[in-house]
C-alpha cells in the first residue's frame, strides 16, 4: 500500500472532516455515501479518516451529491497547514461533543 506525504495526508484528513460535516447535514451514513462510489465502508472510514486519498470522480460525484462546487469541498491551507473547507451560511454544523 501506497503512503501519502504527510501534507497529502493532512489535506486528505481536512477533506475528510468537511465530508463528515456534510454527511451529518444531509443525514447520510459512511456506508450510502460508499454506495455512490462503489466502495465498502471500511474504505469510505479510511479515506474520511485521511489514510485513502480522494479521486476527482469521487470529488467531482460528492459536489453533485451535495450541491456543492468542487471549491465548496475544498480544504484550505494555512500557516499551521491544510483545514476544513470554510462553512457556508446555512450549513450546518455537528454539535460539539459533551
């Protein structure tokens, strides 16, 4: 198995938390999202984890999914490296863990 760099890999990781943000807004589990792609759960756990980097079809198959640009999807690089895409107003966010 291939390993990513490590700023691929927080990039992937960033990406993955957008994603997982999105999932809880539009009330998809890990596994539907998976079904679009053609994937089992367990790879759609790694790559919204940030260990299985993202193809442009996926990319391309969740901004429609989601009625999102691809920019809407992506992370943004700061000084202390790659961070979840900025929110829109009217996404939601998932609550803070208690």
């Amino acid at each position: 198995m291939r390993t990513t760099s490590p700023s691929r890999a927080a990039y992937n990781e960033a990406l993955g938390m957008t994603v997982n943000q999105l999932l809880f807004e539009h009330r998809l589990t890990r596994k539907e999202l998976g079904k679009h792609f053609g994937i089992d759960q367990s790879v759609m756990s790694r790559k919204l984890r940030g260990q299985v980097t993202w193809t442009a079809e996926e990319l391309s198959i969740m901004a429609t999914l989601f009625d999102l640009s691809l920019d809407d999807l992506a992370p943004v690089q700061s000084d202390d490296g790659w961070l979840p895409a900025v929110w829109r107003p009217g996404m939601k966010k998932s609550p803070a863990p208690a």
